[in-house]
C-alpha cells in the first residue's frame, strides 16, 4: 500500500517492526527483503508519489520539476580551484533509480579487493559480494545494450575511439523491452527500466509494505542510547509545504536516505562524536560532457540514453560513458546568450555528445547551516589532472570521428577546432569556469571495522546508537569508478539479509 501524505488531514502515528527512511535503490532493497520474510514494514519518503504511467507522460521539464530534489538544482559549492558540482538526485517514491539512465555496473574487483585488504572489510571482498550482485541482476532484470540500439552520437564517438585503438563496450542496464527512446533520466514513458518503484518496492506493498510519500523525516526518537523509531513533518500544506506531524515508532531504523541526507539525521541524533566520520569522505564522481559538431546529421535523441562506456583509461581514474538528453533539455546548456545562443541550440541535430567521469578522491562534505544542508566538494590534485584528460580525449575522439569543432565545458569559451584544441593549455583552465556535474553521491557515513574510523559496521548497523542501521550509498567505503546503483543496490541486500537472520529484539 502507497499513501499519498499530502492528501492527510490528519498527524499521524504508528508501530512498526522496522521503519526504512527512503525508497530508492538502498531503502526499496531492504523493505523487499525485510517484509517478504514476515516484518512489519513501512517505508518513509519525504517526495511525492508520482506514479509510472504519470511520470511516463510528462515533459523533461515537469519532471524535474516533480522529481528530482530542488528542481535538478542542488549543487556542491567548489572549496579552492574547483567547481561548482550540480549533483542531481531523485525525490520522489522510487527515488533517483526513477531518474538514473538505468546503467548497472557490478563494483570493480579492484575496489573490492581495496576494501577488502586495506579497510579490512573481508566479507565485500569479489567472491563474497557474488550473490548479492547476482540477487539483484535478477531482481531488476540486468541486460547489455545491444549495438543495434546505439545512437548515432555513440556510433561516431565509437568510430573515433575504434580509430584511436581505444575500445568502446556495450553497457548493462536494468531494463526489459526497451526500444531506446531516450529518456532514461526523465523517467521512463514505457515502463521499460526497471526501477525499484517497479520491482521492489512493488514486492515489499504486494508482501505487506507500507509506503509513506510525502513524509519529511526530521528526527530519530531515541530512548537512551537506543533508536526507538523516527519522527516529522507530513507535507500535506499548500504546495506540499511541511504541516502535520508523524511519529513511527519502530523496532529497527534503516536509514536509506541517501548520502546527502542520511549524514544529517545521525548528525541530528549525536552520532559522530565517536569516529568523526559523519558527513565526511562524500564522493561525487565529477563529470564532464563534450558536445561534438558534425556536417553530417546526427539526432542523437534516437537511441539509447546510455549504450555504450569505455575504460581505456580507468588505469589513469577515468571512465567515458555514452550519453545523450532530449534536445530541449541540451538546448539550454549550448553556450552564448540570446541570438548566439538561439543559434547555436539550431545545432542540436548535428550534435553528438559523450560524457567521461573522475575515480575521485572524496573531497566532499555534508554539513547543517542555519538548518539547511549544504554540500562542499575540494578536488584533489589528482582529480584535477584526470580532468584536464577527460576533456581533451574525449575531443580528440570526436575529433577521430570528423567531428568539425567540439563544446567544452568552460564557461565563456565558444566552439573549439582541432588546432584551436592543440593549442589549449587545460591544465591552466581554473577548475571554477568548468560546468561539472554528480549523480552519483556517496560515503558521508561510511563502513568500515573501527568505530574511531567508519560510522556502520560490516553489516550496516551504527557504531554509536543500538537498533540503528544505515543501507544506501552513504556506506559506501571510498569513490567506485562506476555507476553505483548496482552498488547500493547489491549492499542493501547484504544488510537486508543479515537483518532478516538477526531477532528483532534488542537491549531496551
């Protein structure tokens, strides 16, 4: 059962086994789990529910309106030379899985191993973590993108890189008979992605779930050192602004509610003290697009939002993904202002664009002002430089391609030819001019096997208060290098069963 909280007229109270703050890939995963073993379950999401077949028929515009978090407009202020970061991310039931290009990546062997041997985290080492991943491929129906449903942006791309000696692979989605209309990121008008509002979260209702939309989570009741359930604000106000009360009280908390909020609610409830960890170590995976001109047209709208990645350089912490958004949503980023920029959204049709991302350091926090969450994010010198690679091999592909000049993303620079790209010195081009942008925020609570170091242990449960759990990308240990819904995904279904195997009753 779903209940719509800004339709209340009412506070509202109630019991449960286990309260899950949050619906996206971490919450959903462990409502599924926890209530098809027989839990009382409800699921808290402070969005609205926004049904598929609603959200399948807005305009790119509506959605972002509707679903993601501040209007698509949250970003991570740049500390010394480094950007602004928009990190965009989903607020409604379901979460960002409603609002991600759908790409399922399996953590790298290599992270795991690094989580394994040097953070001591034995049980995420590679052969561990194989049912998890295998759970949850399906569960959300994981399936490479087949060539044939390319866009002309990603074959061109391709084509140069193939030119280059670097080798472009197809990418695995969670999606089931998709034709590849592109608009992943703007929820999905057939119902072909998979997202957990329509795998999970429809296990955990069909198993006895309550989902809560519309519920604002503030704080976490406590009874000593002992989380005793949550309570909050309904948004059942005008325009959804927060009015009524709730308090769930709960046997077991699960905070899945991100690694931008979840920090906030431990923060809230004196956690931290211990490790001084909370809120600290958020990566962001800062990425950059090029856009490429060529003669020829190119609609790249026609295909698959996310086909094909390659990772010819990940020795070197950098990844390339294809990517390509409905043209009116790209129009509003081509450079210039009134007529210039008119002019140059003309363009859209002989555009190709790919994306590539930083393996970053995790120089990001998340902290409170004057009540309100604010995001900060340093790029590491490391970091730096792998910016400065992506931006010029990415121009150099198109470039492969026949590409006649290419967008980078600098603020106030135009169009860029060949040798107008040889000559330009990126190393010199102050880290605040780049447009820069996140989907993918993780570890401001992260695991690990020491109190005085990490905020949960091996199974999710926090060092600092009994009955409390936190499964989202929070716990993430460092920055992965890929797309991370698996990742959540497949983390959520360790803790979820290693809850499930634990007695509900703890010291009171």
């Amino acid at each position: 059962m779903i209940v719509d909280g800004s339709r209340l007229d009412r506070d509202f109270e109630e019991s449960a086994d286990v309260v899950v703050v949050g619906s996206g890939a971490g919450g959903a995963v462990v409502a599924a789990h926890l209530a098809e073993a027989g839990r009382r379950v409800i699921v808290l999401e402070e969005g609205p529910h926004v049904s598929a077949e609603r959200y399948g028929k807005m305009r790119p515009s509506e959605t972002l309106r509707h679903l993601w978090r501040d209007g698509g407009l949250t970003m991570a202020v740049g500390i010394g030379n480094s950007p602004v970061i928009n990190v965009m991310m989903g607020e409604c039931v379901g979460g960002s899985s409603v609002l991600t290009g759908g790409v399922c990546f399996r953590t790298p062997d290599s992270v795991l191993d690094h989580w394994a041997k040097d953070f001591g985290l034995r049980e995420l080492a590679p052969r561990e973590m194989e049912a998890y991943f295998d759970d949850v491929e399906r569960a959300v129906h994981v399936e490479e993108v087949p060539e044939s449903m390319r866009s002309r942006s990603t074959k061109l791309f391709a084509l140069g890189a193939e030119r280059l000696g670097r080798p472009v692979s197809p990418i695995r989605r969670n999606t089931k008979d998709c034709h590849g209309c592109g608009r992943c990121n703007f929820g999905c008008p057939e119902g072909a992605k998979q997202s957990v509002d329509l795998t999970y979260l429809k296990r955990a209702t069909a198993a006895g779930a309550t989902v809560l939309a519309d519920f604002h989570v503030e704080r976490l009741v406590l009874r000593g050192a002992t989380v005793k359930g949550v309570s909050g604000r309904i948004r059942n106000g005008e325009n959804r602004a927060p009015s009524g009360r709730f308090t769930i009280h709960a046997k077991r908390v699960v905070l899945a509610a991100g690694a931008y909020c979840t920090p906030l609610l431990l923060e809230r409830a004196g956690v931290g003290k211990q490790s001084g960890q909370v809120g600290r170590n958020l990566t962001l995976h800062p990425s950059f697009r090029v856009m490429a001109r060529f003669d020829e047209p190119v609609e790249g709208w026609k295909g698959a939002l996310q086909a094909a990645y390659s990772d010819a350089f990940e020795h070197e912490r950098i990844i390339f993904t294809g990517m390509f958004v409905p043209p009116g949503v790209l129009a509003a980023t081509m450079p210039g202002i009134a007529d210039d920029q008119g002019a140059r959204a003309e363009l859209i049709p002989h555009l190709a664009v790919f994306g590539g991302m930083v393996h970053d350091d995790g120089g990001g926090r998340v902290t409170s002002l004057f009540g309100h969450r604010v995001l900060t994010y340093r790029l590491s010198p490391e970091d730096s430089d792998a910016t400065s690679k992506i931006l010029r091999r990415l121009a150099e592909t198109f470039f492969a391609a026949g590409a006649r000049e290419v967008f980078l993303p600098i603020l106030g620079l135009g169009p860029v030819d060949a040798d107008a790209l040889r000559r330009l010195d990126l190393d010199r081009v102050p880290r605040r001019r780049l447009e820069c942008s996140s989907q993918h925020p993780l570890g401001s609570a992260r695991m690990g096997v020491s109190p005085e170091h990490a905020v949960v242990d091996p199974a999710g449960k926090c060092y600092e208060l009994d009955g409390l759990y936190v499964a989202d990308g929070s716990v993430v240990p460092t920055s992965l290098g890929v797309n991370p819904q698996e990742t959540i995904m497949a983390m959520a279904t360790r803790i979820a069963w290693k809850l499930r195997d634990t007695p509900l009753l703890h010291p009171s």
